[in-house]
C-alpha cells in the first residue's frame, strides 16, 4: 500500500480520471504535504505517501415522466317520468223531446240522409331532446416543489500511527485525526 515516492500504481489510475478540477486541487494538496514535510525537517525523498480519500454526498436532480392524466367523457343515462297536462274536447250529445209545437219543414221527408259534423281540437305531447352545455372542465399542469430527505452513508479514510515502545506496549498517537490536510 505504501509506496516510496509517487503513492501505487492505483493511485496513478485514480490520478487518470480525474478531471480538471480535482487535479488542481489535488496539486494544492500535495504542495501543502511538501510545505508541511519541510516545516518538520523531512524532504521528499525520505518520506513514504499514504492517500486518504473520503466519500462526500453530490446530491443532483434529473426529470423524469411521472405518468400522465387522460380525461374523457362518457355518457350516462337516465330515465325520466314527467307529467303534462294536455287539452282536448268531446263531443256532448243532448236529447230534448220536441214538445213546443216544433213543425218540420214543408218538405221534409223520412229516409233523407242528413249529417252534422263537428271538429275536434285536441293538444299532444311533443317531446323534443336539445343539447345544452352545463359545464367546462379546463386541465392544467402545476408545478409543486416538496422537500425530500435524502439519506446516504459516507465512508472517510483515517490514518493512525501505533508506535512501539521498548516493552511491546502500542501507543496510538491520534493527532494525526486532527491534523489532516484541509481540515480544521
């Protein structure tokens, strides 16, 4: 894992990928690894590299089709039972015996065919469909903006010294938690 020098060879491929930004502030990094190396007396050629990477959240949003609205009619029926009331005449026939002295004509006789007639009014229904609008449904789009929380485990690197005293006791110098590059 530690490499004299350069860092490994994975290292390099990661150095590969990396676009422009991390680059540059990659080459900010290592000229403060050189400022501090010299600061307590060590030159590059004396000292081994160990790379501590972190993973930090990039929270990004895309649209995406959520589904579409379809809205038809239909048709739906009903029955109906109106009343109405409706006109019409009839006809009335009244007997009187003659009684007065009522005389017929001179001339009239038995058997002659004589006929009276009469007209009839009457109203009828007339039942009669229209189309008439009652309402107007208009679709539109809103936009609605609601917060979603995102949750997401990050992993960091951290780099711990042990150090061997004399009596094999470990001692484990955690400074170097503290001390990392860019951080406060």
């Amino acid at each position: 894992m530690l490499e004299r020098l350069g860092g490994d060879d994975r290292d390099d491929l990661r150095n590969d990928r990396m676009d422009n930004r991390d680059m540059a502030m990659s080459a900010d990094r290592q000229r403060l690894v050189r400022e501090r190396m010299e600061a307590h007396g060590v030159n590059e050629e004396e000292a081994l590299r160990l790379v501590l990477n972190e993973e930090q959240l990039a929270v990004g949003k895309r649209e995406v089709e959520a589904g579409s609205v379809g809205v038809h009619k239909t048709v739906e029926t009903q029955h109906v039972h109106e009343n109405v009331q409706l006109r019409h005449e009839e006809v009335e026939v009244e007997r009187r015996p003659i009684t007065d002295g009522y005389v017929a004509g001179g001339n009239a006789m038995i058997g002659e065919d004589e006929e009276i007639r009469m007209k009839l009014h009457a109203e009828e229904a007339v039942v009669e469909k229209r189309v008439v609008p009652t309402e107007e449904l208009v679709v539109r789009k809103r936009e609605v903006v609601e917060n979603q929380p995102i949750d997401a485990t990050l992993r960091r690197e951290h780099a711990e010294v042990d150090r061997e005293v004399r009596n094999d006791t470990h001692l484990r110098d955690s400074r170097l938690d503290d001390d990392r590059l860019g951080r406060p």
